[in-house]
C-alpha cells in the first residue's frame, strides 16, 4: 500500500492547491489595493468638492452667520469642518478639533485646494484643505474619519477569507477527485505489470479514450501480447532445437556404434554408413551456425566482409551443391538466364560466404516446400539494379504467414515444418544478411501455386 503523501494524486493537489492558493491572494491583494485606493479617491475628492463649496460661500459672506451655517452642515454627518483664519487660528469647527486634526494644519500659505493626507491605514483622518481667497482670508479644512474605511475594509476582508476558503475547500475537491480518476488506471498498469513480471503475459487493460495514459495503457498491452509471443516462440524454438538436434546425434551414434563394433558386411555398407555420419554431421553443424548467427545479430555483432564477387557465378555454385537434394525430389531445378550475355559475369561487392548462405537457405527452402515441379533461380539486370530471383512451383504461403516469416522461429503451421524440419530461423538470417549488404528482399506467393523471392542490390555496390 503506497503511503499517502507518496501518491500522485496527493502530489497534484498539493501542487494546484498551491498554485490556486498563490494566484487566489495574488488576485485578491490587488483587487483590495485597487478598491481602496479607489475608495479613498472618491473620499477626498468628495472632501475637497464640499470644502471648495463652503470656502466659496466663506469668500461672498464671511460672517459669524455664514459661518454658523457652514459648520450646521457638517454637524450630524462623518465628516468635519474646521475653518481657520489666515494665521491657522481656528474660528469655527463642526466637532470638536483633536490634536491629530491640527497637526494636519498648513505651516504655509496656499492659493489651490488639496489633499493632506490619504494615508488611511496609518493616520485617523483623510483631510483636505481649500483656501479663502476672497474678503476675509482663510482655509476651510475638511476631515473623515478613516475608523469607517476600516470597518469597510474589515468586511470586504471578512468576505475574501470565507469566498477564498470556500473556492480553496472547492479547488481540493475537484483536484482530488480528478486526480483520484487520473491515478486509478496508473494503479491498474501497476498491477497489471506486477502480474506480468510474475508470468501472466496477457493483461486485458482497459484503454479509455486517446490521451498518454491511454497509451501507456495500451504500450502495456501490446508489451504483454509481445512477451506472450516470444514466451511461446521460444518454448517452441527450444521444443524445435532439441528435436532438430536428437534426430542427427541419435543417428550418428547409432551409426558409429555399428562401425565401432564392426558389424559392417562389407566396405559398400561401411561407406553408406560413413556418409550419413557425415551428413547428420552437417546437419548438426548448420543449426548451430544459424543459431550462433542470430545471436551475434541480436547483439548488433555480425559482420560481413566485401569483396568483389561474381553473384552469377556464386548463385550457380551454392545450386551445384543442392541439385542432389533436389534431385532426389526429381525436381526441375536449374539456373534460367535472362538475356543473351549468359556468359558475362555480374559483379557485386558483397560477402561471398554469407551471401552463399542466402542463397542456400533460400534454395534449400524451394527444395523443402516444392512437392513436384521446377525451382529456377534467375539474375536481371538493369542500369541501377541487380536482381537475384528464386521462383518455385511448391505449397506457398498463406497470405497471412506472408508478413511473419522474417521473424526468427516463425514458421507455417507447425505440423508442417515438423514434417519438413527446420527451425524457423533461415529467413530470418537471409533477411539480416541482405539488409546488412544494403539490399531489399520481398516475397510473393500464392498458395498451392508456389513462391517467388527477389533479392534486390542498388549497383552503386558494383565495382
Ligand atoms: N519457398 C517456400 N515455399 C513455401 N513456404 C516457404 C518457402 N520458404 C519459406 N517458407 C515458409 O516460411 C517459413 C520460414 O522459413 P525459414 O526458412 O525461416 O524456416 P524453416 O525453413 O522452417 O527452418 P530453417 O530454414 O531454419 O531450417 C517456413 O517454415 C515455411 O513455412
Ligand atoms: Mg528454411
């Protein structure tokens, strides 16, 4: 059971809450700047309109009347007037005048109206003065208190705390619940994989919709499929190998067994016997090539080494030493040429041991799966391209074999092969070979008609 804080659903909630939490005061800071910069604006803009208004008054009638009636104005109301003389005296005031208020009191004259103060978190009034600049000279000094921002801002902060606690509760829930979702189906490739490592290949993976871990889902699957497959291939192959190999030493021990003890009638058994030796011999030996080949090509280590070689020539030797098999099948198996200039030889620069190989594994299978009829091998040529064609009138490949049998071990339907013998890895090698040489092989085949393989080299590789 993976630990709480481990998991990556926590990881994401922790990491959006945070985000959220960030961006939410960010956004929240500013909004509350910009209101109660916006607030304290409108107030002194406010203060300074009425201070204008009754320093405008001051400035037609100033008189104990007039006076009288400006500070009547701001009696029953937040606001406070102070009118002063010249000298900064005070004459008249609406409430009574704190030392705070005085404080504000110019040190020097002025002719335009302004704010003294808009600091409304550190001082207790926002003031401004207007002048009287008529008649009796003076100033008309207005105040509000900041006690009433404050209560003002102690709500909005109330109802920021309990939207963000509320938005921040809702944040949680939604990032949990989608990041439950998103972890659920990881926690199922978890298992999934834990099962696949115990040997249980085949993993029926729910795939929901296209996004990676959709992928990573099915990568699982097709993973699991793929492992399956060489599981079996290889307990086949193991199967194959073990069978391939009991034949020929059970053969070659029997055989020798019977030379030892000179149980031969006469020297024409004996040759027979030697001769099947010799052939389970190569038998045995051709597998294990095959097999050591692959594995040095399953390492990236299998090299070849060019030279200049005459392909006619080589395809004609490697079909000398098989027409006796051939032969024994009373098969038509010769080389057909296509043009007149059957003589001139066609240049590559190839490995003549590993193309030989090609070419046999390739002749070998013509032989193996042709019941009757002909198996020719031909050379074409044009100004780019050398072609080297394998045609045979035998069984043929189900066209959905057609696309597997490069694949080491494949093989057509097992009972056949078993029949015919063979691991399943010639056209694997062939494949391998031809590649590394820088050149294409395809196939063609019809079923109970025959099959056609064509090895084709770009003629740069001639000399
Ligand atoms: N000329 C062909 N005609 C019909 N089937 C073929 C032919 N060549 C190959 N195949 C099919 O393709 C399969 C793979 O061929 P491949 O040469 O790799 O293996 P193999 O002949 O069975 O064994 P190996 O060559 O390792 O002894 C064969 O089992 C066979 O079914
Ligand atoms: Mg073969």
């Amino acid at each position: 059971m993976i630990k709480i804080y481990h998991r990556i659903s926590f990881k994401i909630a922790i990491l959006f809450t945070t985000i959220f939490f960030v961006l939410f005061f960010l956004l929240g800071y500013m909004l509350y700047g910009l209101f109660s910069n916006l607030f304290v604006d409108y107030i002194s803009q406010d203060l300074l309109t009425r201070g204008d208004n009754h320093a405008k008054v001051l400035e037609e009638n100033f008189n104990q009347s007039t006076l009288h009636h400006v500070a009547l104005m701001e009696k029953n109301v937040e606001t406070n007037v102070v009118v002063t003389n010249e000298k900064q005296q005070i004459i008249v005031f609406s409430d009574p005048v704190t030392s705070e208020m005085e404080s504000y009191f110019l040190k020097e004259s002025i002719d335009t109206h302004l704010t003294i103060n808009n600091n409304w978190s550190n001082q207790s009034f926002i003031a401004t003065v207007s002048p009287i600049k008529k008649g009796e000279l003076g100033y008309v000094y207005m105040f509000y208190p900041t006690s009433l921002l404050d209560e003002t801002v102690t709500v909005l902060k109330i109802f920021m705390l309990i939207a963000s606690i509320g938005i921040i509760l809702l944040a949680i829930g939604l990032i949990g619940y989608f990041s439950k979702r998103m972890t659920i189906p990881l926690l199922e490739m978890k298992d999934a994989t834990n099962r696949m490592s115990k040997g249980e290949y085949q993993q029926s993976l729910k795939i929901n919709g296209k996004d990676e871990l959709a992928q990573l889902a099915y990568s699982i699957r097709s993973l699991g499929e793929q492992l399956h497959y060489f599981e079996n291939t290889r307990n086949e192959f193991l199967a194959g190998v073990s069978h391939e190999l009991r034949t020929p030493l059970t053969y070659i021990n029997g055989y020798s067994d019977v030379l030892l003890k000179g149980l031969i009638k006469n020297k024409e058994e004996e040759k027979k016997y030697l001769k099947i030796i010799n052939e389970e011999t190569k038998r045995v030996t051709n597998l294990v090539n095959d097999l050591f080949d692959l594995t040095k090509m399953q390492n990236g280590k299998f090299e070849i080494h060019r030279e200049k070689v005459d392909v006619k020539a080589l395809l004609k030797k490697v079909m000398d030493t098989l027409s006796p098999v051939a032969d024994q099948k009373d098969l038509i198996f010769r080389y057909h040429s296509l043009n007149k200039k059957e003589d001139n030889p066609v240049y590559l620069f190839l490995d003549p041991e590993k193309m030989g190989q090609v070419f046999y594994n390739l002749l070998e299978n013509a032989i193996k799966y042709t019941e009757q009829g002909t198996i020719i091998a031909s050379i074409d040529q044009d100004g780019q391209h050398v072609k080297v064609v394998i045609m045979d009138t035998g069984i043929g490949i189900p066209k959905e074999d057609l696309a597997h049998i490069w694949e080491g071990f494949y093989r057509v339907e097992k009972s056949r092969a078993r029949q015919t013998g063979g691991s399943g890895l010639g056209l694997y090698v062939v494949k391998q070979i031809v590649q590394l040489h820088g050149g294409v092989i395809e196939v063609d085949s019809i079923e109970g008609k025959g099959t056609t393989f064509t090895i084709t080299f770009r003629k740069e590789v001639i000399v």
